[in-house]
C-alpha cells in the first residue's frame, strides 16, 4: 500500500518510508504531494502531520467579531441549494492577505486537541457545539466543553468523533482511524445538507472579517428568498 501511495503522489518510495517506517518528519514538499493521493487538503494534512500551515494556505484565524462559524449558523437553517449558493458568493470574493501571524498554539497533543486544530483550519472557534450538534449531531453540551477538548479536560467520545468529521466534510470511518476513537456512530441524526455546509466551511475558511459580515448579510437574504 505504502509504495501504491509513493506511485499514486509521484514521490519516490523510500522518502515515503523515511517517514511512515522510520518517523522522520516530513518536508512540506512531500505533504503537498501526499494530500491530493489521501484526498486530504493540504492545509489539514500539514495539521495532522504536526507541521505549521504555509502562509499561502492557513486560514485566516483568528477574525473578530466574525468567524467561519457565524456563517454556518446561518447555513444549518439552510437546504443543499441555498449553502452552494452561498458557496458561489463566497468563491467570487477576492483572497485577501492574512492581518498578522496566527496565536501560539496551547493545545495538547491529544486527539481531541487535532479535531479542534482542524477547525481553526477553517477559521471556526472552539465554541462550536451548536453547529456541531446541528451538522453532525455532536453532544448537547456548552460551547465551551468543546474548546476543553483543546486542553484534555473532557473526554472525545465516538459521538464527537463523528460529529467533527461531518463538520470537517471527512468520512467519520476515516477520522475514526485517525484519532483512535471510535466506532462510527452509524445512526448519527446528520444534517441533510452536512457536505454542502462543510464545503461551504472550506471556502470561506480565509475571508477577512469584512468579507464574512458581507456573506452573513447575504446569508439573510437567501434565507427568506
């Protein structure tokens, strides 16, 4: 399998086993190689791989007010065609540069702690349960038990396990295996239009604060069309 990866990224094999066999670190050039043949973004596979994202794929954590997740809380009150609507908006809007360096990461190294640095990597903060309960019926808890994932002080069950992965727009069996969590919680109450709003989370993940508070308005107005 590890050589049908090799061939599938166009790297040779015993640069791959460098890293698979032996746990040598990873050069960014092999990461984005790898992504496209785990049909992994890049920007998440620099993430799982515990490497920092280039700038020329990091979101734009942190924006204030605004983040990716107030879009959202307009998209999990929408059906599959209003969120690629508002995925069209979003993909017309010119890429503006980042406003500085992101925070000093004080996570954990736990799994729970990745799922969350996932979610930075689409610009949505921690306070999150509402969506995640919403898109991939996640716990009902506050929002801020699910940024004490961050820190080890409460426990990832399978529910969060699949509940993030839907968020993230992965298949939960494949965050099952990343994160040692599981099994799948197969009778999960997912969100009907979860692939779109996860679709939707990915392009809006580097808008500027100015550039989310113009899509939430319009995320009004395709609501009540």
């Amino acid at each position: 399998m590890r050589t049908l990866l090799a061939w599938d990224a166009g790297v040779p094999d015993e640069e791959l086993a460098a890293v698979v066999v032996d746990g040598a670190v990873p050069s960014p050039a092999l990461v984005r190689k790898l992504a496209p043949a785990l049909d992994i973004h890049a920007a998440d596979l620099f993430v799982i791989a515990g490497l920092p994202v280039p700038d020329d794929l990091a979101s734009a954590w942190p924006t204030a007010p605004w983040d990716v997740g107030s879009i959202l809380r307009h998209a999990i009150s929408m059906n599959a065609g209003q969120c690629r609507q508002l995925e069209t908006l979003v993909r017309s809007l010119p890429e503006q540069p980042r406003s500085g360096p992101a925070p000093t990461d004080d996570y954990l190294d736990t799994p729970g702690a990745l799922l969350l640095r996932l979610l930075r990597n689409r610009n949505i903060r921690p306070g999150n349960a509402d969506i995640l309960a919403a898109v991939g019926d996640g716990p009902y808890v506050p929002s801020f038990t699910v940024a004490e994932l961050g820190h080890g002080r409460v426990v990832i069950t399978p529910q969060y396990v699949t509940a993030f992965a839907h968020m993230l727009g992965y298949q939960p069996s494949d965050v099952v295996a990343l994160t040692g969590v599981g099994p799948v919680v197969e009778d999960a109450r997912v969100h009907p239009a979860s692939k779109e709003i996860a679709a939707l989370a990915w392009q809006a993940r580097r808008l500027s604060n100015e550039q989310l508070s113009e899509v939430m308005a319009a995320a009004g107005s395709i609501r009540r069309a």
